[in-house]
C-alpha cells in the first residue's frame, strides 16, 4: 500500500530538509512505501530550488511547481 503526503510549499526553503527527513521517519509500518509531493505555489524565496536538489537525491519525493500563487488549498488538489 502507497501513502501519499501533499505538502503545499511556500516560503519554506529553510524547513524543507527537516520536513522530509521526519515525515520519511515516521512512515506507518503498514504501508509498503510512501511518496511526498511538494508543490511550490510560487514561492518568492529559493522553495523551489531547494525542492528540486531534494528531489534528485531522495527518491521518494516529488516536486511540483505551479505558475503563480493559487493558495495552498489550490496547491493540495
């Protein structure tokens, strides 16, 4: 079984690394593997920056990047 986890991202380059390392710690045991999703909803800082080196080191996490600010209910859908 995949858990999914969105995070919609904004302002948050200094936290990025912290968020990933604890929410790949806390994985439930029942689910087999897990994916996180961060989508920069246009960040003004270097969010999306920071997302892409993540993203080509762990695996297991995505990165989106919308075209303007939408909110973060937006970014979640």
């Amino acid at each position: 079984m995949l858990l999914s986890i969105v995070v919609p991202v904004y302002k948050a380059e200094g936290t990025l690394h912290e968020l990933v390392e604890r929410l790949l710690h806390s994985k439930p045991p029942e689910f087999d593997s897990m994916e996180i999703i961060l989508v920069d909803d246009n960040s003004p800082d270097n969010s999306w920056k920071t997302i892409e080196k993540i993203s080509r080191v762990i695996r297991e996490v995505y990165g989106f990047k919308l075209s303007r600010n939408f909110g973060q209910h937006h970014a979640i859908t």
